[in-house]
C-alpha cells in the first residue's frame, strides 16, 4: 500500500531526499508521493521530522 502525505507536512522536503524512487514532489500545501509508483519502502515515513507521512 502506498505512502500518503497529510496535513501536517511542512514542506521541508526531507521526504523528497529520502525517497529512493524519486517520486515525491511538492505540491501547492504539502508534498505528493505518487502513489502508482510507490513501493511502499517507508523511507518517506522514516525521514520525516513530523510524522507527516502514513500508510494510504
């Protein structure tokens, strides 16, 4: 299952960096994994300093 962003993203990319897939962009509020391409490897999850990022 893919990896989904919420609300409480800050937008300071550390997501981005840590994605191995390179498939984390930034979006208008928040940062956008995409989900047909994830591979569900938490890197994301275990980079981010807010907890912002869940299993989808």
């Amino acid at each position: 299952m893919a990896y989904v962003i919420t609300d409480a993203c800050m937008k300071c990319g550390t997501c981005a960096d840590a994605c191995p897939l390179g498939i984390i962009t930034e979006g208008e509020d928040r940062y956008v994994i995409n989900a047909d391409e994830c591979v569900s490897c938490g890197s994301c999850a275990g980079a981010c300093p807010l907890g912002a990022i869940e299993e989808g």
